[in-house]
C-alpha cells in the first residue's frame, strides 16, 4: 500500500509524459503481483470495489478528535481525504502491526459491504501512514484523480516490457485486474496471453501530414481521396453478439452511445468517424464538434441528449467481414467490400464517407481550399493499394488539412509553466477588442502555450517581465494599451460559441503562429471579426 | 486536575486585576503581579517594561535581545544587540558588521541581570544559533521560545525545555494536520528520485539559513558523498556552518564555466526556493523541482508552488511537538503566537491550559 501510495504522490505532481512513464514502468518493474496490476486497474478506473461515502468517513473522524480541531483543519486543507488522511492518528503499537498490502485491501473491499468496509477502512488507517492512508481513501471513494489516462498507462506498460503499445491496446479488452499474464509476458517470462474476448480492439492506422515534398506523389490512379470530418474516429466491432466501440486509442465508449450500439446487428468491424446530429431550423443537420462534445466523457447519456443530438457514424473502412479479416487487402478492395457491407446497416445511424473523384493535384487544392461543410477539416489521401496496419506509417495514408484561421490578437495575462518551463511565462492569455471604436477595451479570447520556438519563448518571457503591471500568485497582467502591448498571430481550428467564456466564443486548439513585434495593438482584430467566422461557418450548413 | 486549576488561576488573576486598578498595589504584592509587567506585546514586538527592552523587535529599538538569525526576527538597526554569539555571526554575514551598535553575546545557560530583569539563553533546536529566551523576575519565569522544534537535527542544539510560568510559543504549523514525517524518509525519497531520473537535476529549495544545511548535512548522513552544487546565496552560510564544526562535505557553486559546457545532469542543487521561478534556473537539464519544508505536507501547497517533488522537512514544531512540550512544561499560561493561534488556543482550553494568542505582528508565518 505504500508503495501505491507513493507512486500517487509523485504521478499527481510530475507534469511532463516521460517523467510519469518512467515512475509508472518502475513501478511495474519493482512490485510484485497481484499489487501492480491492481494499482494499474486504479489508476485505469477498472476496480470493482466496494465504495464509501464521504459522509461515513467523517462520522469516523469525527469519534476521534475535536469537532473544531477538525473543521480548522479542514478548511486548511481543503479535501476530505487529504485532511483525515493528515490529522488521524493512531497508538504506535498498532500501526507497527502487519501493513496491509493493496491486493489486501482489494481483495478484502471486493467481497465487502458498504458498512463493513467503513470498519475495515477504519483499522486499516490505524496501520497506515499518512500518504497511504490518503492513498486509501482515494481508493475507497472513488475520487482516483491522478493525471494519468489509460492510455498513458499502456505506454507505461509497453515501456515496462519493450513491446509496441499496439500490442497491449490490442489485448487489453481481454484481460482483467490483476493482469498476471500480461505482466508475465512482459517480463519474458510467459507467452503473449491470447486475445480472450469476443470483439478486441483492432490497433487503428493512421495518418501523416501531407508536405510539399509529397504532393508529387498524389495521383489519381494512385491515391482516393476523400474529406477528412471532424468528430472522433471510432472502431465499431460486433462479434457473437459482443458489441463494443472503441476510441482511437482502444479506449471501451460503447457505454456513451447507446443510440449506435443497439443497431450494430452486424458481424465484423468498421472503422469510422463518430459525428452527431443536432436539430436545425427545418430538419436535422450534423453538428458542429462542440455539438459532439455534450456526448463525450460521459459516464450515462440522458434519453434527452439521445434526442437532441443523436449520433452517428460515416464509414472508412472494413476490417472484419463477417468472419473474415480482411486488413490484410489492398484500401480499393476493402472499399468494395465495405459498400456492400453498408447496405445492410441502418441508414439513420451510418452512413458511407463518400469517394471524391479528381484527375488532377490541382483539383484537390481547389477542393481543400472550400469545403462543402463546415465540420470538413480538410482532405484524407488514401493509396488504393494500402493494407490496414496498425500505427501511423508513412506513405499509404495522408491527411492534408484545411488551411487554420488567423487572427491578430494582445497578449494580455501569462502565467508560468511547469516543469522544464516552471522558469518562463509560458502560457499565454489572448484578447481582442470589443466595444465602441472610440472607445475599444480588450475582452480575453483563449490561451496558447505553444506554436513558439525556444528562442521565442525567451522574448516572450522577457517581454512578460518587463511589461508586468499586476501579479496574482503564478499569473502576470502585461500591458495591453492601444500603443503599447504585443500583438500574436493566433491559429486556430474551428470556433465554438461558449457560454463559460465572457467573449462568446471558444476556439479549438489555439496557437501561436507569429510574434507581431511590428504590430501596434490597436490594430489587432477585433471581436466582430471572430463572431462573422462562427456566422459563415452556420451559413455553409 | 489541570483544567480546575486554570479556571482557579483566571478567577484569581481577575480578582487581583480588579485589586490593583482600584488600590493602585501595583508592584507591592510581587508574588501576584500580573506577567504582563514582565513581557508584554507591543506593535514593536515583545516588550518588557520591568527590564526596558524586546524580544525579536521588528522596528528598530534601543534595546533587543534576538532569538535566532533568521531575518523577520534578527533585524538590523537597533542600538545594541544581545543574542548568541552565533545568532550574532549570523547577523553580521547578513547584514554587515555595523548592523547594531553595541553587540554582547549571551551565554547558553548563563544570568546576566537587566534592570533588575534575570536573563537566561537556552537552545531551541530551530538553526544554528537559536535560542529561547527566559526572562524572570520576583519569581514568576517567561520563556520566550523563538521558533524552536524537538525533531533532531544535526546541524544545531537540541530543545532544551525550561520550567516557566508563562510559555511563549511559536504556532507556525499549529494544526493538526502537520506531522512531519522522520526526516531519513524524506532524504530517501530525493535519493530515489536521483537514480530514477539520472538525466535530470534535482534542484532543492531550502532556506539559505538552516533548512539548507540541514538538507545538505542529512544527505551526508544518507550516504550521498558526490559534489552538492550551491546557489551562491548559500556560499557564505555554509561556509560558516562548516566553521562551527557542521561538516557539510564537498560543495561547489552551481555557477556556468565560460569556457566549458557545464552537465549538471544528475546532479543535486540546493538554493533558496525563489531561485527555482528565476532565470537561474534554466541552467539545468530538465530539472526536478523539490522543495524543502513543513507546508509540502499539504498536496494542494506543493502543487501551487509547482512542485514536482516535495520533501516534508521543517525547522519548526509539528502539532504533535507542540501539544507534547506545553505538556512537558506544564506552564500557567501559554502564550500563542505567529502562525496559526486559533487551533492551538482551542487544544489548551480542552486540556486545561490557560492561553491566548499574542496578536505580534511582523514574523512571517510562512517562512519554512
């Protein structure tokens, strides 16, 4: 358990991805089983346990200590399981008795009741000392927030045993906590566990950026072209009466959409973009991305959201046909097979990615340059004689996205980064103007800590020093004023309307482009500018 | 039956409040004067009108006995100076030899009489140099602890409890949640860190009076014998330390060569922790940020501060400390001050102590 415990304590404080793979793979490599694997499964939200409420927890604290030490306390702290996991305190005899182990504690939560599991967790935080005992009660009510994806997790893993991280995303479906053969196998000391379950997740090819270099390349007898849309990418697999969607990364989101899984009355697996609908003036239309988000990270869906914004999927590709694994063919073929696989789909809830036809390059740029939809992010490259591998190899796919929208906007607020960049103002708040002409002040429209190089970072940061005019704790304000300030050329994706932000507008995936040292401030863009891109972007719908 | 007996001293104490204001017999009962004659807090510090003189003032006064060196208590600018030769040392690396007037070093454990007032030093175990103050006349006793602590620390004397009337404390991490931990597992949690991540440094933010040559003497003790890079604030302190027989081993500035790429990978560096947010900082190779204190007990502290490996070490008393040595010296009176009062004052009326918060203005609570 402390093991565990410490492990915590350092994930939810190392900011950078190497540094939390690296005390991840320690971690499998120094502890024993069952403890690693269930460590893994709650780091991955994959333990079943009985779990307790906070309000029995302070009913325990609360026969041990003053009620006002306690409410001090608390309020100092500011988390329920972190203050009792402090203030709790315990004879020595006791906590030097046997520690227990977290597969104790697993295995012993696992055939618990909520009441007996409050008076286990009460002995158990006699034995523990304060960063387990905090570990604990992380684990008992359910509140494991760590900074640690499960994808995150299989890298750790793949790291651990120097295997692909396809491999382990392809048999993850199949195994459960404690993972003894997974770990077996990565330690070389058992065979690669065989894919048990019905519908595995199949590792998903992808794409590269399509650059100068290559567009000789492009060819109409060589590649198929079709729109890149904007949702996300999605496995649907439906195998002995097992039906699963999987994300990108093999994570399980059957549970989210319901409205897909109940017509997926097929067998084998298609590979496609998850889109939604939403209701427009006359009929439905596809949503915006921001539209998709209502659907997404959610544990249940409303039968309200199932109506207002139903989902569907548009088809890529075929990778199972009934019974036939087909990724070994040439793209056309699958192409062929996977439109008379489509026939027997539901309409409302699939339909085909259509085909684009050209003859030369030339009518691709035309074609990039004024998409038919909005939610189009631009073009997918596809060599017709292209076998479905797992990874992102370079050649068969290519994607070449739609050009970004710019914008000119005042650095207003920076805040320090962590880790490598805990020295620099590294993220930077934006805004534009808004108000009447004569009379312009700035309204803040979306922060960006990249797209910059190192030495910009330093002329950044200089500048941020330099031009300070308040502090709040990590964050400065810089002077913004008509004449003085520092114009960035902001990138963006697509833009949001948002109700969370003062402006209105929220953009997707925001960056810095250019440092408009040349630029006064008051001739950056103003509000209106982004407000008629949301407009044009609803006139193409 | 600790409790009866506060209830009876306070009844006692007003009764004889309400005999002095109406009969004027200030000062002819001496057995039952009021303490406050004896030390009393002023928006200067602690002041004593029987002796005329402070206790760690924060303005500058005629006269001031200083506690330890650490600067909200040790100012400079006052007309003379009595304190530890060490804490006195401390002062004049500090601050230049010209920082009081007149300078007389005190004695651990020795009287010296000021205006009637008896004055003892005794250690505090908080740095090198520090001391508690006890000051007694017509048998009623205050000590004055300064900051102190009771967890052992190799580069000072220890605590040294004094039987008192009256105890002035320190309640800097005066809630129950701070505990700290032995300071062997915290040393050993920056050594792993250390070998798990050889291609990085690992910059240590600790104060550069006390924390930080307790790190770098608890790392010694740790086995860790290789070079400890120093930010050059520490310079002249741990040379110092070294001179009063602390062996802090072998340290070296963590300074650029012009001529030589320097490597710091791997390495440990210690500096104070407002150096780490600074451009001084980026000389080193992805660094792991560890910080040095009592508050990295509290995860939300640590990761506002952006740090990525705390080390829950402190000069100060923890909860447990603290209720154990009022326990211990068993006072009249407790007397709370800088930090957080309300939880301390609130365990002594459970336990039967009388004490109220001092309401000093000027130290940094924070400070750790």
């Amino acid at each position: 358990m402390e093991e565990f415990a410490a492990l915590l304590d350092r994930l939810v404080l190392t900011p950078s991805r190497n540094g939390k793979l690296t005390l991840l793979a320690d971690y499998f490599r120094d502890t024993p089983d069952p403890d690693r694997g269930l460590a893994l499964a709650a780091i991955t939200g994959d333990l079943n346990i009985a779990n307790v409420k906070p309000a029995m927890l302070r009913t325990l604290i609360a026969e041990r200590m003053d009620e006002q030490l306690f409410a001090y306390s608390y309020d100092y702290v500011g988390d329920l399981a972190e203050t009792i996991s402090l203030v709790w305190s315990a004879d020595e005899p006791l906590r030097s008795n046997s520690v227990p182990t977290l597969g104790d504690v697993v295995t012993a939560l696992e055939r618990a009741s909520r009441s007996d599991a409050v008076r286990m967790v009460e002995k158990w935080l006699d034995q523990l000392d304060a960063s387990a005992r905090y570990a604990l009660l992380k684990l008992v009510t359910g509140g494991m927030r760590i900074g640690v994806s499960a994808r995150l997790a299989k890298q750790a893993l793949a790291q651990f045993g120097q295997v692909d991280v396809t491999e382990i995303e392809e048999l993850w479906h199949g195994l459960t906590p404690p993972y003894q053969p997974l770990f077996a196998w990565l330690e070389k000391s058992a065979e690669k566990p065989e894919s048990l379950s019905a519908a595995p997740f199949r590792p998903v090819m992808l794409s590269t950026p399509l650059e100068e270099p290559d567009y000789s390349r492009i060819k109409a007898e060589e590649y198929v072209a079709e729109w890149k849309w904007d949702g996300i990418r999605v496995q649907l697999t439906s195998e002995r009466g097992q039906r699963r969607i999987y994300s990108r990364t093999g994570d399980d989101i059957s549970h989210a959409f319901p409205d897909i899984a109940d017509y997926m009355t097929f067998e084998g697996t298609l590979d496609g973009e998850l889109l939604v609908a939403r209701s427009g003036d006359k009929e439905m239309e596809i949503g915006a991305f921001g539209d998709l988000q209502q659907r997404l990270n959610r544990k249940t869906v409303s039968a309200r959201q199932l109506e207002s914004h139903p989902a569907f999927v548009r088809l890529y590709d075929l990778l199972v046909d009934g019974g036939d694994d087909i990724r070994t063919l040439p793209f056309a073929q699958r192409r062929t097979r996977l439109e008379a696989f489509a026939k027997q789909l539901e309409p409302t809830r699939f339909d085909l990615s259509p085909l684009i036809t050209y003859d030369h390059f030339d009518d691709l740029v035309e074609l990039r340059k004024t998409p038919p939809h909005p939610i189009i992010e631009g073009l997918m490259l596809k060599q017709r004689s292209s076998t479905y591998v797992p990874g992102r190899p370079k050649g068969p796919w290519f994607k070449w996205k739609r050009d970004p929208f710019i914008i000119d906007a005042v650095l207003v607020y920076a805040q320090r980064g962590h880790g490598k960049r805990s020295s620099y103002y590294s993220d930077y708040t934006f805004a534009v103007w808004t108000g009447p002409e004569t009379e312009p002040h700035l309204v803040p429209v979306g922060k960006a800590y990249f797209g910059f190089t190192d030495e910009e970072l330093k002329q950044l940061d200089a500048f941020v020093r330099n031009n300070t005019t308040e502090r709040f704790g990590p964050v400065r304000s810089v002077r913004a004023e008509p004449q003085h300030g520092l114009v960035l050329e902001v990138a963006f994706e697509g833009l949001n309307r948002s109700k969370r932000h003062k402006s209105g507008v929220a953009m997707r995936f925001p960056r810095i482009s250019r440092l408009r040292w040349d630029k006064p401030p008051i001739e950056a863009d103003r509000l209106e500018t982004l407000e008629a891109m949301l407009r044009d972007a609803q006139a193409i719908e | 039956m600790p409790y009866l007996r506060s209830v009876f001293w306070q009844q006692l104490c007003a009764w004889f409040d309400k005999l002095n204001q109406r009969y004027a017999i200030e000062g002819r009962i001496s057995l039952l004067k009021r303490p406050e004659t004896l030390l009393r807090s002023t928006p200067a510090g602690l002041y004593s009108p029987a002796g005329d003189f402070y206790i760690d003032p924060v303005r500058p006064v005629e006269r001031a006995l200083i506690t330890h060196g650490h600067s909200d208590h040790a100012r400079s600018g006052h007309r003379k100076v009595m304190a530890t030769q060490q804490t006195l040392d401390i002062m004049a690396l500090r601050y230049g030899p010209g920082f009081a007037g007149e300078t007389q070093a005190a004695e651990l454990g020795k009287t010296t009489g000021l205006n009637g007032v008896a004055i003892n030093f005794h250690p505090a175990g908080h740095v090198l140099g520090s001391a508690q103050i006890a000051v007694e006349k017509d048998g009623m006793r205050i000590v004055a602890s300064g900051d102190y602590k009771r967890a052992s620390d190799p580069t000072c004397l220890g605590f040294e409890p004094i039987a008192c009337d009256v105890f002035i404390t320190e309640a800097t991490f005066a809630l129950p949640v701070f505990r700290h931990p032995d300071s062997r597992d915290e040393m050993a949690k920056l050594l792993k860190s250390v070998e798990q991540f050889p291609e990085r440094s690992h910059l240590v933010g600790a104060y550069a009076l006390g924390k930080a040559q307790r790190v770098i003497r608890l790392l010694r003790d740790a086995g860790y014998d290789r070079t400890i890079y120093i930010h050059g604030a520490l310079a002249k302190l741990c040379d110092y330390y070294e001179t009063q027989g602390v062996k802090l081993g072998p340290l070296a500035p963590a300074t650029l060569e012009k001529d030589s790429a320097p490597d710091f990978a791997g390495t440990i560096v210690v500096g104070p922790p407002s150096a780490f947010q600074d451009r001084w900082a980026r000389r080193f190779p992805d660094p792991v940020s560890c910080f040095a204190s009592g508050w990295m007990r509290i995860r939300q502290r640590a990761r506002q501060g952006g740090v990525e490996l705390p080390i829950i070490l402190s000069d100060h008393c923890d909860w447990d400390e603290l209720t154990q040595t009022i326990t211990e010296l068993d006072p009249e009176q407790v007397w709370v001050t800088h930090g957080r009062e309300e939880a301390l004052v609130r365990w002594c009326d459970l336990n039967g102590y009388a004490a109220r918060p001092l309401h000093l203005v000027g130290y940094e609570d924070e400070g750790d």
